[in-house]
C-alpha cells in the first residue's frame, strides 16, 4: 500500500489524556498563551535530540545543520503552524507521545490540579504535558512529522479536534522535522498577530538556544528570540527577569525558583554550571524513574539530560545546566560513568549546592525552612550515601523535636539545648510526629527536660544508622537498649529519691518472662515511663520495631525478633499485678495481663499487633470476667 493509498486511522485517546484534554478545552483559560512555550520548548528538545544523533551520523541534518523554529501565522485560513527541523517521529512515536501520557505519575497530575486556574497551568507546564496545551487554543491540531533518516515517503500526519479521538496516517513529507498547525479558536485569534507573538516568545522563550523565526505573509522573516545560551554570558550581564524566565523553560513551568547559583570552574576540569533549586517538589520526586533534571551540553551542544552521573540522587531535585567544553562530543554512557572529568565535576557540583545550602541555612533562614520542607526528605539521602560530606550535610538537617515540635531544629540548635550533663543527642523515629510525641518512650524524657528529636520520614533510620555522632555527641535511640540517662539522673536527685526502683518485683518479672517467652525477648522495669504502665523497646543489637516495619513494607527480609516490654513499676495497675504474684504466682491474670500490657504498648507506638485475632480474644476474656464479678467490682 502506497502512502497516498492508505487511509487514516482513527484511535481513541488514553482516559487519562481525555481528562486533559477536557480540562485544556474548558478550565484554564486565563494562561493559556503557555501553549506557545511548550510547543517551542518540545521544538528545542527535538532539535537537541537531533543535534546530538547527528554527532554520529552527519546525514540527519539533510543539510540543515542549524537548528531553527519557525512561527508561520495565516489569517486567511486562521492557522498558526510551528515548525522545527528537529528529530521528528515515526508512526509509533507519535502514537505513543502524542496519544498517551508517557510519565507514570499521569494520574499523581490530574488527582493534584485544584481547580485554581493559575495553578493549574503552572501544573500543567511543570508536569510536561505540553503538548496538550495546544487545545487551549485550537479547535484542531494537526501534526505532520517525518522521523530524521527516514525517507520522505514515510512521513505521518496526526490530526485531532481534542474529544476523544484522533487519527492517523502516513503522508509523504519531503521537509525535515515537525510541523505543528494550530486552527485557531474564534477567540484566539491574536496569535496571528506579530504584536502577540513577539511578547509571548519575548517572555517565555527567549533563551532556548535556538532562533524562533516569525514568517508572516508579507513581512521579512524576523527573529524574535536572544536565542543565546544564557548560561554563556557572563553573570554580571544577566538580570534577574532572564534568569527566572530560563528557569521556566528549562523546568518546563512557570514557577518561581527558590534559588539559583551560576558559576563557572577551572582549573583541571572547565564547566559552566547554571542550576536551579524549585521552590516545589517535581511531581516525580519519589519515583524511580524520576525525570533527570540537568542537561548536559559541550560548548552548547545538547548532549544528555540522562547524565546522571553529573548529580548525586540526594539533589535530583536541581534543575539547569552543565556545559562542560572538555568533554567528547560523542561521549557514551559507558564514558560517562567512568570519566574522570565527569567525576570532578560532580565533586565540584555537590561543594558548590552545600556551600550554597549552608549560606542559605545561615542568613536565609525563611528561604532554607522553605527548601527544608520541600527537600529535606531527599538531602537526607546524602547521609548514607555520600559519607565524604557527611559534616557539611548534618550541619543542614533539620528536626522536629519533642520539645520545639513545630520549629526546625538543627543538630547544633539541639546541642545548645542540652541538660548539664546530657551524654547524647536522643531521637525516636515512627510514622508520624502525633504518634512519636504521645509515645510512651518519651516519658522520662519529658519529666527531665530532655530534648528528643522525633524522626518520621522513612529516610531517617538509614541517617542515624549513618550518623552515629554529631561534633563529638554521640545520637542514641530512646527505644533502644537500656536506658541510661547517667549523670542527668544523679543531678536531678529529688526526683530520683522520689522515685527510686521499688524493690520486689523480681518474682512477677521472672514469671513474665517465662509465659510470654513468644512475644517478648526480656520483661524487666523501665527507666522510660512515668505515666504509662508499660512500654516496648527494641533490644541494643536489633532493628528497632518502626525499621522492621519500613523493611516489612519494602518487602524486604526482616530478621526474626522480640522486643523487650518494660513495666512502671510505679504504676498501679504493675503494683497490682506484684500483688497478685506475691499471693499466687499461677494466678491466671497475670499472663493474660502481660499480654495485654504487651499490645497495648505496641498500639501506643504505632505498631501492628502480630496477632490482633488473640488480641481482641484477650480484650473479650477480661471484660467477661469484669461483667461476670458484677459492677460493685467495676466501680470500687
Ligand atoms: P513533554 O515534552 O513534557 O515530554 P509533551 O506532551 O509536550 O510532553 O510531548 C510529548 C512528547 O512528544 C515529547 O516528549 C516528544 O517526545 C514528542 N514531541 C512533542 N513535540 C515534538 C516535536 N516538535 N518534535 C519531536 N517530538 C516531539
């Protein structure tokens, strides 16, 4: 069958893109000139696909060696076509680009847009979804396009009026690249006019490194871009407006960054490196296939933005450039992870964002509790994973803690708080920061003053298994081991006089220990409680139980472990139960309670019950016996 034979295919959109494209056509009316962006920015990319592909095959350029994006408004059939002499697709690219959302966070986009215009634009430029925008615009889109080395019999024409459906078909198409033609609504048709299309290249796309050429029936052709590599020019010449406007190209969005630094290095290893922190998370922050935020070009031409060896995962939320003119052109995976030049240049990347990060901490302090509270979870990384800044990185963490819970406190905040005579900086890690300050664990703690941080990301049981001191103080669980709070004890002697161990209870723990055995490692009297009758703690060689249960949740191996529980001696219910010992150690309750003691202090810290069936048979066994003694009993 002959391209001119076949006829077009029609296919339905993915749900998820009729979702968008819904939204493009109805919601978001104010912004939607960002169509034009993220045309010209899909443009550039392509041509820096192409740029890179005809490193190794010169033929792809088909002559054409400069990369160019043409703007070709028609007021007599109402159409605006934006043309590049990019990369192209083949019929499977452009079904699978232009008729699905390719990121896997799709849904994560349409479940966060909250109705708000602004916002939803600037969500819709910083997810990517682009190409899209076009419907704001347009009552049909047609799409004619011809993947670079192919012939020119083999081109495809994708064509869409933004319901549910589009077709497509092959064309013959002799230009190189891809030719985007807009029919414009009824009332959009400013974007015929040179006036609109000047401001609007002006104001988004005036630094992608590419001429975005205006071709109006006419007139000469006229460029309307800087079309300068803005990370080239020097700093001193650069406003503020053009750094933020190269931010939102280059973070496809319109957001304002946090922050940016631009330097250029020399010495052994040359590079220029703009880099950008966002005031938000990407959307694809926590996954796995998250989106590569720097791209890396040699003097200006587009090599990667898979480079990631460039960055370690702790700052993959950096956006911006590298240009490092050193490097082959024709550098390969395999060369980038074992290049030296690429090494240092990360070495040099990562001094640069920690010193930048530091400066903020210090002087900024509102900037860096904002960049905390967006990026904290993920530069926590940098404790496992990076131990050659590990003092740099711990100077930047930031806790809640039990006793400033809604401050930021940092480890050298939290040692300027100590009780004379602390030995350690304390912490609990759980899920979450409600749980961790009810937790009994924290009793003591709080009785003495002491400070504890309350850990929840589940990052952090990697960083304190990393960070075992902080300026010479060692950090120590408060679900741990024994607990010895030491010389704080003997300071603070009318409490201690007052609550000094009750002696007596060894019988009732050695009967413990034997009846619940299955449950528990150890039963012994707590230092920890002063409220509670009982707590568990993991033992001093073990895991710790929320560590298990992150481990549990990765699917992960988890070794085989009891807690300890640990009783208040000062509580009445164990004074009781000693009672009930020193009377009959084969009294029943006293099983059936430890039992009970044991769940509910693993309820008390967040934990799952390992047997919540016995559980509630416990909880039924003793109210029956409570109903059956009759009420003078329950209420005496
Ligand atoms: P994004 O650009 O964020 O990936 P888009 O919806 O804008 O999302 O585009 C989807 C994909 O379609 C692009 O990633 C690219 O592969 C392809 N594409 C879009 N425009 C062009 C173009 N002008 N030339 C080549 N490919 C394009």
């Amino acid at each position: 069958m002959t391209a001119e034979s076949a006829s077009p295919e029609t296919r339905a959109f993915e749900t998820e893109v009729q979702q968008l494209l819904h939204l493009m056509v109805h919601a978001l009316y104010s912004h939607r000139e960002i169509f034009l962006r993220e045309l010209i920015s899909n443009a550039s990319d392509a041509i820096d696909r192409l740029r890179f592909e005809g490193l190794q095959d010169e033929s792809l350029f088909e002559g054409q060696k400069e990369g160019r994006i043409t703007l070709r408004p028609d007021p007599d059939s109402g159409t605006l076509t934006v043309a590049d002499n990019g990369s192209g697709m083949d019929r499977d690219e452009v079904i699978a680009n232009l008729g699905t959302i390719a990121h896997s966070g799709s849904q994560a986009f349409l479940e966060q847009l909250t109705g708000d215009e602004q916002e939803d634009a600037r969500l819709i430029g910083q997810f990517g979804v682009g190409f899209y925008a076009a419907f704001m615009v347009a009552d049909r889109v047609t799409v004619e396009t011809r993947r670079a080395g192919r012939e020119s019999g083999e081109g495809v024409r994708w064509a869409s009026d933004g319901s549910g459906s589009y077709t497509v078909e092959a064309i013959e198409r002799p230009e190189l690249g891809t030719a985007i033609t807009l029919e414009l609504k009824e009332d959009a048709r400013e974007f015929l006019e040179a006036e609109t299309l000047r401001r609007v290249v002006k104001t988004y796309s005036d630094h992608i490194p590419y001429p975005v050429v205006l071709e109006a029936p006419d007139a000469e052709p006229e460029t309307l871009n800087e079309a300068s590599a803005l990370w080239a020019r020097p700093r001193s010449e650069i406003t503020e407006e053009e750094y933020r406007q190269f931010y939102a190209h280059i973070a496809h969005g319109d957001t304002e960054p946090l922050a940016w630094l631009h330097f250029h290095a020399e010495g052994t290893t040359e590079y220029t490196a703009l880099l950008y922190i966002p005031s938000r998370p990407p959307m694809d922050l926590w996954q796995p296939d998250a989106r590569h935020g720097v791209r890396l070009y040699v003097r200006r031409v587009f090599i990667t933005d898979q480079a990631r060896e460039l960055l370690p995962t702790y700052l993959r939320f950096l956006r911006g450039v590298v240009d490092a003119p050193d490097l082959p052109l024709n550098i390969s995976r395999e060369m980038l992870q074992s290049d030296q030049q690429v090494a240092r240049i990360r070495k040099g990347i990562v001094r640069r964002v920690l010193k930048r990060l530091t400066e903020m901490a210090e002087s900024e302090s509102d900037r860096y509790r904002r960049f905390w509270e967006n990026f904290g979870a993920v530069l926590k990384e940098g404790i496992p994973e990076d131990p050659s800044n590990k003092e740099e990185l711990a100077g930047l963490l930031r806790f809640r803690t039990s006793r400033r819970p809604d401050e930021w406190v940092s480890l050298a905040d939290y040692k300027a708080g100590m009780r004379e005579g602390q030995q350690a900086i304390y912490y609990l890690t759980g899920d979450d920061l409600d749980t961790l300050r009810n937790s009994p664990q924290l009793e003591v703690f709080q009785a003495k003053g002491v400070e504890v941080l309350l850990l929840t990301d589940p990052v952090d049981e990697w960083v304190v298994m990393h960070l075992t001191e902080y300026d010479g103080t060692p950090l120590t669980s408060v679900a741990h081991g024994d607990l010895d709070l030491g010389d704080l004890e003997e300071k603070d002697s009318e409490a201690t006089e007052e609550r000094e161990t009750p002696a007596g209870f060894e019988g009732l723990l050695e009967t413990l220990r034997e009846r619940l055995g299955g449950g528990a490692s150890d039963v012994r009297l707590s230092q920890r409680l002063t409220d509670s009758p009982s707590c568990i703690v993991a033992a001093e060689d073990a895991l710790g139980e929320h560590m298990e249960r992150i481990l549990r949740a990765a699917n992960q191996p988890v070794p085989e472990s009891r807690p300890v529980l640990e009783l208040n001696p000062h509580h009445p219910l164990i004074q009781q139960m000693k009672q009930i010992h020193t009377t009959d150690p084969n009294d029943k309750r006293l099983e059936q309670w430890g039992w009970l003691l044991l769940d509910q202090a693993r309820l008390a810290q967040g934990a799952d019950l390992p047997d919540p069936a016995g559980a509630a048979r416990r909880i039924s066994a003793m109210m029956d016996e409570l109903a059956g003694s009759g009420p003078t009993r329950i209420i005496t």
